[in-house]
C-alpha cells in the first residue's frame, strides 16, 4: 500500500496536472437529461402523508365516544390508527428528505466545507452528529432545520398524535325496545287445563286456581263446563311467600337482580321503563258512621273488646258446589246440575273494624277507666270492594337493585257491589256469573276472586285487648294478620290501616311479575331508557392537530423551498452512490485519498479537515466558451471549481434542441 501524504502536500504536487474532463469533447452523452422542474416525488410524499393524516383523524373522530367490547378489535383500531401515523411520518419524512436532497448540493456549490461536514451532511438523515458540528450548522442552517424537523416527525406523529385517542368512563344513554315482564288476566279467560300452554323450556305454566269439571274429557253436550274450585296451590304458596314483604324485597331478595336486570333492560345497563296492566285491587272506604253495616263500633274497644274484627266471608263462593259428587277426581255431580252450579254470586267485601291506641288519657271522670283503660282508643271501620284496577308501575334498575313506584286507578268492580244487609250482600239471581253463559267474563273475575280468598285467609279473624290493670293489656290474637304492616308490634293495629291495606294487596298482585311460570305472567316489549358507563374511545381533536400542524406546516414550505431549488437548478440531484462516483472524478481528489482507499476508521483526521466544494472544474486558462464545449462538473478543493452557469452545458446535461440537432445530424 502506498505510504499515505497529507492531502495539502498532494494537492499542490498535482494541481498543474488538472485537466478539465470533457472540456475537449463534443460528444453527446450516452443518457442526456432536459432541464426542467422535476418535482412530482416530493409532491406525492406530501400528498401521502396528507391522506394518512386525514384519514388517522377520521378513524379517531369515528372512534369518538364509541364503546367496543371485543379486546381483539379494539388493539386492532387501535394499530390502525397507529399505523396511519407511521405511514404519515414515512411520508413526510420522504418529502423532507428528497428536498434535504436537492438542496445539499446547493450548499456545496455555495460553501467550501470539510470532509468532515460533507460526510455528516450526507448522512444527516441518519446519524444526528451533524447537529453538534458547528461548521456544518453555521454553513448550512437551512440544512440543519430540514434535519431538524425529520428527527422531530416521530415525536409529533408516532408517538404524541396517538395519544389524543385515549379510553374513559362515559355514561352511554339510549332507548331501545325490550321485552319486560308483565301481567294479562286475560290468559286466565281463554285458558284451558286441558291443553296446558308451555314455556320455552317446556314447563307448563300454572294456573292462579283449579277447576271442577262436569265432564273429563269436554265430550258431552250441553252438559259440559269448568267450575271455580279453589286458589291453586302454586298461587298460595307464592302470595304467603310474598305477602308479608315489599314487592321491591321480593324482587331484590328472591331473585338474582344481576340476570333481572340483564334481561329487562336488554344488557350490562341501568335502565328505567313502566308497564301498565289490569289486575284486581282493592278500594277502601270508612264507612265507620254507616248504620247498616254488618257491625258497628259496639264490638271494638273500649266498648267492647276487639282492636281488630274482620268480617270478609259475606257471601262467598260456596264449596262444595253439590251435596254428592261421583268418587274421584274433577266434581262431576252425581244426578242432576242445579241451574245456579259453579255460579259466582258475589265478591266478598272486607268489613273490618279497628282501634288503635291515640297515647291521649281519658279524662279522670270516664267511665271506661273503671274497666282500667287509661288511653282514648279511636275507632273505624272500613269498607273494601274488589275492583278491576289499572296499574301503572314504572321499574327503576340501578346496579344490583330495583326501586319500583306504583300507581292505581280503580276501573269497575270485579263483580258486586250493592250490598244489602237483608240478603247477606248476595246479589241477585240474574246477576250472578255462571260458568255456562260468558265463560272467558267468568273465568277472569274467579281468578281475581282466587287471590283475593287468599288474601283474605290472611285478615280473616280478631285480636281482642282486656286491661288486666291499668296500663297494661292482655292481647289475643286469632288471625294471621299480626304478621303483616296492618298491625304493629304490640299486635294492635296501624292509624292507616286503611292505605296499607290497598298496598298490601297491591304489593301480592305486583310479586306475580318475579314467576314467569304463572300464566298471567308474560312478556310486553316496551321502550326501555337505558343507560350505562362503559369504556369508550376518547378522540382530543385539538391535541391531535398541535401535533400534526407544525408537521404539515413546515414539511409544506420545505416542499416549497425544494421545489424552488429545483426550479433554480434546472435539475433535480440525489445523493445516491452513482452521484458521489459521478461528482468525484477529479485527479486532485484521487491523490488526496491515495493510502486511505479501504475508508476504514480511523480516517485520516488532515483529510477529514480538508475543505472541498461542488462545482464546474476549471480549465488553466479558464473556461471561456462554456457554450461551445461540455463542462464538468465534481468537488475539489478551493480554487480549483468555479461557480455552475445556468446557460452552460455540463455531462449529463444538455438542452432539448442539442438533443434535436444531434438527431437530426445522425439521419443525415
């Protein structure tokens, strides 16, 4: 290998050798260029980078407030978006640097810079070094900022502008129709034990009473119809279950409120809707003064010795229906059917009398105070008729429990309701309900009448209260009604005994809603007002532009500036290494490199410091007709290259008439 000189000592041993290539040559070159502005490439980067924005804003916008449960696609949105970002950073990161690319040869033209600065000027892209190399920041700002900006395009578009799509809690609110459960009596009507209705999972649903036949199998003429016989068994025990507790304790308590909630609000939602049905309800009335009652305040205390009396069996249904009936099952008369058979005649009313303790003292001079009453005890009596009852209850689903607020209004009586002391309250004849005339009427108003006589078995009886000595009562109590809100603790009865009497009733009516097996439970599809927080995307437009308008901004007037240099130029340049063999052929530079041709580190540091610039070669006796020969053009050191012309003609480079001229002189 030869012994390596410092470049100074070689530049002035063969600077009277320099020769201009091509300077004595005509030829026309093999791949001639026209001059132009060719600047599509940097467009289309900024035009890619431009879509890939826009189109990561209009996924994120899309995004917005939206809730996506699948993780699978909601990482993959996510990447997307992601993605666009990086197709976004390459892009104007392309553009930058092709016009990073023209423009550095401008810089050689105009500046004498180290090996050293050239070096780090073409890789600036990729190594940042050039950034503490004053000499190269100070001769090429311009050069610097462009570099400048494309190690900034990552921070601003693959990492800050994803972040503006983040996930937050955000309350998702909407409407959609469900179904809810409800309640129609009117399946009672048209129903027939016979042929039971079954459920989806094949269980038969249940019937509020059971039936009496006159004939089995439904086969004989004008002599077959049902008959009421008694509440069912599946009715008792749900309404003793459910009697002594809220319809909200029942549904939060007997239930899973999870799954209740689930399907009666259609999802994972909180959810508020109402439903309105008929059922029986109960109207109450004082009617304390009323004389013709089938008692009066006489039997309660301190008259007399009950704080409790009911009377609720006037007039009921009567069992058995016949004195002989044939052996086994159904109620099939044996002789005869009396014309009035199975005939509902009357709705019992609930006639019940109370007193409750006021906590006032008698007067010293009462007479009841020698019985050893020491408190005025205040006494009613009330009235209930069994009406046919619109119920509106609107259901309020939050979390685990649910809140529910009913409402009533009373339509008509179930049947009944001109009570007369002299016939016990029954109606007449004409008026009573037969099985055999309008069976569907018949058949509703006993299925009222079967939750009622439960209902019923519940305040059937007394408690009667005797003052062993003053201010202090023996209490006895015959009735089931001291285990329900109608009495208080000390087994006396409310002051409102008539309102929580109509709730209560209510109260068992609304729990048929938690058996979907009974046949009046059924399902309505109502609007449901549904909502709920969820993890949604959350798109922050404003961060997103700040990250990506000084991007657009200033890869925008590095376009402008490109495309001005080449407009200037004439042609377009690149850094690739056919450029540097192309823009190396020089003697002088040969002779500086000879001793380092492998460019292994460590480099030379005298050569390194060496100053070189981009220009036309210059002839010792200087180029004077640039039009007439072809020029050359590669780096040199100071002195020996002069400026480009834009009228000269240099290799690889020649106008659009040369190139007609040439073709036409190689026809002729």
């Amino acid at each position: 290998m030869a012994h390596y000189q410092p470049a100074p000592a070689r530049i002035e041993r063969h600077r009277h050798v320099l020769r201009p290539p091509c300077a004595a040559t005509v030829a026309v070159p093999r791949q001639p260029s026209t001059m132009g502005i060719v600047w599509s490439n940097q467009g289309a980067s900024f035009v890619i980078g431009l879509s890939a924005t826009f189109s990561q804003h209009l996924l994120y916008n899309f995004l917005h407030h939206r809730s996506e449960d699948r993780e699978f696609t909601k990482n993959s949105l996510v990447l997307v978006g992601r993605a666009l970002a990086y197709i976004a950073k390459v892009a104007f990161a392309q553009c930058i640097i092709m016009c990073y690319r023209q423009r550095i040869w401008r810089t050689f033209r105009e500046r004498a810079l180290s090996i050293r600065s050239v070096d780090q000027l073409f890789s600036g892209v990729e190594d940042a070094s050039l950034l503490f190399n004053w000499e190269a920041v100070s001769n090429a700002p311009l050069l610097t900022g462009m570099l400048v900006v494309v190690w900034m395009l990552p921070l601003a578009t693959v990492i800050a502008s994803p972040s503006a799509l983040t996930f937050a809690w955000r309350p998702n609110d909407g409407e959609a129709f469900v179904n809810v459960p409800s309640l129609n009596f009117s399946m009672e009507a048209y129903k027939d034990w016979r042929h039971p209705v079954k459920m989806d999972n094949e269980t038969i649903k249940r019937s509020i009473m059971y039936y009496n036949t006159t004939d089995v199998s439904a086969t004989q003429p004008g002599w077959y119809f049902d008959y009421y016989d008694t509440p069912s068994s599946d009715t008792v025990k749900l309404l003793w279950k459910n009697i002594f507790s809220s319809p909200a304790e029942v549904l939060n308590n007997t239930f899973n409120q999870e799954i209740a909630r689930q399907k009666s609000c259609g999802g994972d939602f909180n959810c508020t809707y109402s439903i309105s049905f008929l059922a029986p309800g109960y109207k109450c009335k004082d009617v304390t003064d009323r004389p013709d009652g089938l008692f009066n305040i006489s039997v309660l205390v301190p008259e007399g010795e009950h704080v409790y009396f009911a009377d609720v069996d006037t007039g009921d249904y009567a069992r058995p229906q016949f004195e002989n009936v044939l052996p086994g099952v159904g109620g099939i008369p044996d002789g005869d059917i009396p014309d009035h058979a199975g005939a509902l005649r009357f709705e019992p009313e609930l006639w019940i009398g109370y007193a409750f303790n006021t906590s006032k003292s008698l007067p010293s001079n009462s007479s009841y105070r020698a019985k050893n009453w020491t408190y005025e005890y205040e006494q009613h009596i009330m009235r209930c008729i069994l009406y046919e009852t619109n119920y509106t209850i609107n259901f309020n689903f939050s979390g685990h429990t649910c809140e529910i607020k009913p409402s009533s209004r009373f339509i008509v009586p179930s049947h009944g309701f001109n009570f007369s002391q002299p016939n016990e309250g029954i109606l007449p004849s004409q008026k009573w309900l037969s099985p055999r005339n309008d069976t569907p009427f018949y058949k509703k108003a006993v299925a009222y009448h079967a939750i009622s006589e439960v209902f019923r078995d519940v305040l059937r009886g007394r408690i009667t209260s005797h003052p062993l000595r003053p201010g202090s009562n023996f209490v006895r109590v015959s009735t089931e009604v001291t285990k329900t809100s109608l009495v208080q603790k000390n087994s006396e009865p409310q002051e409102d005994v008539q309102k929580r009497l109509q709730d209560l009733y209510q109260d068992i009516v609304i729990s048929l809603l938690t058996v979907p097996y009974m046949l009046v439970n059924i399902e309505e599809k109502v609007l449901v007002q549904r909502s709920r927080y969820r993890v949604a995307f959350m798109y922050d437009s404003v961060r997103f532009w700040i990250c990506y308008a000084p991007v657009i901004l200033f890869t925008l007037g590095i376009l402008l500036i490109g495309a001005w240099t080449i407009w200037e130029d004439g042609t377009t340049f690149s850094t690739g290494f056919s450029r540097v063999l192309a823009t190396t052929r020089n003697p002088t530079l040969d002779e500086m490199s000879r001793g380092a041709c492998l460019g292994n580190d460590p480099f030379p540091k005298d050569l390194m410091k060496t100053k070189v610039q981009f220009g036309a070669l210059r002839e010792d006796s200087g180029l004077q007709d640039g039009r007439n020969g072809v020029g050359h053009c590669a780096f040199g050191v100071e002195g020996e290259v002069g400026p480009m012309r834009r009228d000269a003609l240099y290799a690889g480079l020649r106008r659009p008439i040369d190139v007609k001229r040439a073709s036409k002189a190689k026809v002729e």
